[in-house]
C-alpha cells in the first residue's frame, strides 16, 4: 500500500483530536495501518521542546519560538513521519508546517514565506498529500477550548482575541493559495457531519470506497 502524508490544521478548538481520532478508527476498521501522531511533541525529544514553546514562563524570543518548533518537526519528520510513510502506513498529523506559517509567521509578524521556509528546510520539503483544515469562529474555538478545560490556557492560547483572528485568516489565505492540497471543512458542524465530509476526502487518497 502507498503511504500517506495527512495533516489537520486550524486554531485552538477546533476538533482536530475528535476528527482525527474518528477518522483513526475509520482508517483501521478499513485495513489501514494508521500513525496517530503531533506537533509539536510526537517524539521524546519533542516532548521536551512541547513543554518549553508552550510553558515557558519567561519571554522567550519569537524567532527563538519559530526555530523551536522547526527543529521539533525536523526531528520527527526524519525519525517518525517519513519511516511510516515508507512502511506503507497512513501518517494522521496534528498540525505541521502551516500552523507555524499562520502563527508564528503571519499572527507573531516573522514573515510567511521566511518561515515556510525555515520549516522546508527542517523537513527537506516534505508535504502533506492532503491537509484538512477546521475552521471556526475565534470566539466559538475559545468557548470549546475554555469550557474542556476549565478556563485555563497556555502561553499561545491566552494571547489577545485578533492574534487568534489573524491565525484564521492566514489559513485561510493558505488554503486558497494552495486548494488541491487543502480541504477546508466547516468546523462548526456537528463531529459527525465533518466527519463524514474528511472522510469522503480521504477515502480515494488511501484507496477506500468512499463511503
Ligand atoms: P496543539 O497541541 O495542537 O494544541 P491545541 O490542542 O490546543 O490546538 O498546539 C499547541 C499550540 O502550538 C497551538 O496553540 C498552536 C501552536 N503551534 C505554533 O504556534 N506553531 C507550530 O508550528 C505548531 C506546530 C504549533
């Protein structure tokens, strides 16, 4: 079977674990050997790096922030991604190599292309053969985050309103640069029916009727 490259994206709240883990299930049931994995932290070492870029209490400077998550991906790419996609597996990733585009290169002000740059570098150009993006209204995505989990944020999360405004759209903008590669999916609908929306994408990628 031929590998697959699948990665979710969108800002905080937006159901990629509920999408991903139905799609996981969906995958399985249907003789796809499936890699559930994030960034960052889908490795120990980046599990070290996750705790840094996202509970650091100092300042940490936002080109210091970008390399971090560049060289969290570049370690993963080489040592998980790239291993299961040559397996013949399906690699499900949360976010990758747009998130830093639309967070630290667009919402943080490093630049979009210096950034996606920075990351083709970390990844020696590997690009997802699909990326589904979720999107959702800022305050929607909030509520979500701040009802699961008590109201508590980390360092990104509790960044002004218009920093989550300007993540959107620069998703957004991603997605219609780029639309053979994107699926973008109304994330305010119920688990069930975006479901129902990626799997109908990802079917004909992974050799599935579809559905
Ligand atoms: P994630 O683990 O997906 O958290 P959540 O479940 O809350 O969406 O991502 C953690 C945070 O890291 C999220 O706020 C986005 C941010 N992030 C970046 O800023 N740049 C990146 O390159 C990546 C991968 C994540």
């Amino acid at each position: 079977m031929t590998g697959r490259f699948i990665t979710l994206e969108g800002g905080d709240g937006a159901g990629k674990t509920t999408q991903a883990e139905l799609l996981t299930a969906w995958l399985e049931a249907n003789g796809r050997s499936v890699v559930r994995t994030r960034e960052p932290g889908g490795t120990d070492l980046g599990v070290r790096i996750r705790e840094i870029v996202l509970h650091e209490r100092g300042h940490v400077a936002p080109r210091a922030e970008a390399l971090l998550y560049a060289a969290d991906r570049a370690h993963h790419v080489e040592t998980v991604v790239r291993p299961a996609v040559a397996r013949g597996d399906v690699v499900l990733q949360d976010r990758y190599t747009d998130s830093s585009v639309a967070y630290q290169g667009v919402a943080r002000g490093l630049g979009a292309a210096q950034i996606r740059s920075v990351s083709e570098w970390a990844t020696d150009g590997l690009t997802p053969d699909l990326t589904v993006l979720l999107d959702l209204d800022v305050t929607e995505g909030r509520a979500r985050v701040a009802s699961a989990r008590g109201d508590t944020f980390d360092r990104l999360e509790s960044q002004a309103a218009a920093f989550h405004e300007s993540v959107r759209r620069a998703f957004l903008d991603m997605a219609r640069a780029e639309p053979e590669r994107f699926l973008v999916v109304d994330a305010a609908a119920p688990a069930d029916a975006v479901q129902q929306v990626v799997r109908a994408a990802v079917a004909p990628l992974v050799g599935i009727d579809v559905p």
